[in-house]
C-alpha cells in the first residue's frame, strides 16, 4: 500500500464519520434532548436569581 491509497481511505472514512454525525445531528429523535440543552443557560438564570434576592436582603 502506498500513500495515495492510505490516504485515500482516510479520506473515505472521515467522510463516511462526518455524514453519520450530521445524519446524527439532524435527526428528529434527538430533537428534544437538544431543544432541551439548548434551554439550559436560561433555566440557570431563573434559579440564580432567588438566591440573589436573598442574598440582598439579609
């Protein structure tokens, strides 16, 4: 084997990987998990906010 052909499956693979992760991404049964993390930063706030008012007003 020389080094196009190494390469040349490497190409193969990679490729191959990069198509199941965005068929991965895409797909509509994951949807609500990353709906669900994409929520996260907010769902914080809304708990750090109490512990700040009571912070305030000991």
């Amino acid at each position: 084997m020389d080094q196009g052909v190494i390469g040349s499956i490497f190409t193969v693979i990679v490729f191959v990987s990069f198509i199941g992760i965005v068929i991965w991404a895409f797909s509509s049964r994951n949807k609500k998990k990353f709906d669900e993390a994409a929520n996260l930063p907010f769902a914080d706030e809304e708990d750090s906010q109490p512990a700040k008012n009571n912070k305030q007003e000991s």
